[in-house]
C-alpha cells in the first residue's frame, strides 16, 4: 500500500488506542488528535501527535492544516470523539447536560468534517468514519441526551456522504454497543462484560472501511452490538 495518512481524533481514548496502533500496524502515517497527547504515547515513527481541543472550526482547520503541513494529505479522518452522560428522564435533563451532549458528540464532528472535507475533495477522494452508539437508532431511558445526539450524528455522516459521493469521499458512522474500554469496566464495575463490545472490532471494522475493500460503502450506519444484540 502507498502511504496514506489518517487523522484521528481522540486518539490517546479508550477506543481511540485501538484504532491508533490498527492503522498504524496496516501502515498509515497517522495523527492523533486529543488534548494532552503527546508522540511517546504511540511508539512508532509514523505516529505525529496533535495536542488539541476540538472546540471550535478554527481549532478543527487549523489541526487539519498541520496535518496537511507535516504529512502532506489527509486519506482518512477517524472521528471518535464523544461523551456520554445519563441517568435522568428527559423531563428531568437540565439545559446544560442537554447542549454538552451535543457539543461533544455533533458540534466536534461538526467542526471537523468543515475542517478535513474541503481537502478531501481538492485531493479526490478520502475515507471519513464516524462513531456513533447503538443509542443512535434504539434508545433506551435515562440517555435522552446523548441517545439524540448520536442519532443528530449520523444524519449529519449520511448527508455528508450524498453532498460528496462526487468527489470520491466516502462517509460512514460505526454504532457500537457498550465497549470494554477502560472507563466503561471503571463505570460499571458490576456489568456482564460478556455483552460488550472489544474496541479491536472496532478498530478492524474502521481500518477495512478505510482500505480498498470499504471503497463501495457509503452512508451506512453499521451497527456492532457484539454478544448485547
């Protein structure tokens, strides 16, 4: 394979470790994104750190610019940056749980794609994959906020995939179910881990949408509920 180079966000996260050293290992240059980074975390010279915050589209240009700067393209952005929060109805969720929800898992998506798409289709083509939740198409209680936020997420990946099937972009959201990341085994310690969902599946899933093989998938919500179907 050439070399191709993917950005991905939330990079140093319990996911996002998974998906790092994957395209790595089937060799990528890759950029990892997330506050606090830094190149020691990913022992391998093709790893460049990006110690940002998704805040803002200045923020998200910006770090696709030094991207293009050091590595010189964009071939894949690996979106994974997200948060959850739960526990109340809807009649109950504040204002501010409400927008922090869809700050964190539309608004940097948001800013991103705004960042990376204009490159892509100055290059000819890219690969954007997105994750969302199972949430996102069966919602259960007390998730209100962030179950409409995943699924305001992948609206915003299948429109992203008709306004650029043009240009040869190819846009997908991954809908996983619990993961057995560290912070979830943190969260709920009592869980039956049999249920969850392995973060490498993931991370296979999004290196093969990537690759040759995912060029003909577009605007798919793929779900991956693991044993909790």
């Amino acid at each position: 394979m050439a070399e191709k180079v993917a950005l991905v966000t939330g990079a140093s996260g319990g996911l996002g470790t998974h998906v790092t050293k994957a395209l790595l290992d089937a060799g990528y240059s890759v950029a990892g994104l997330a506050p606090g980074i830094r190149a020691s975390d990913f022992a391998n010279p093709r790893f460049r750190a990006l110690p940002v915050t998704i805040d803002s589209l200045d923020a998200a240009k910006k770090a696709a610019e030094t991207v293009i700067a050091q590595l010189g393209r964009i071939d894949v952005l690996a979106h994974l940056v997200g948060g959850f929060a739960g526990g109340q109805t809807v009649a109950e969720t504040d204002d501010g749980t409400f927008q922090r929800m869809f700050d964190m898992n539309v608004g940097s998506a948001f800013h991103m794609l705004r960042g990376v798409i204009p490159h892509m289709r100055a290059a000819g083509g890219g690969r954007i994959i997105a994750i969302g939740s199972r949430a996102a198409e069966d919602p259960g209680p007390g998730v209100g906020a962030y179950s409409a936020s995943k699924a305001a997420l992948v609206s915003l990946v299948r429109t992203v995939a008709r306004e650029n099937k043009d240009a040869g972009i190819t846009a997908n959201v991954i809908l996983p179910g619990t993961m057995d990341t560290p912070g979830n085994r943190q969260a709920m310690p009592g869980a039956d881990r049999s249920q969850w969902v392995e973060p490498g599946s993931v991370a296979s899933l999004i290196v093969w949408l990537a690759g040759d093989g995912g060029k003909d998938v577009t605007g798919a919500a793929i779900p991956v509920y693991g044993g909790g179907l």
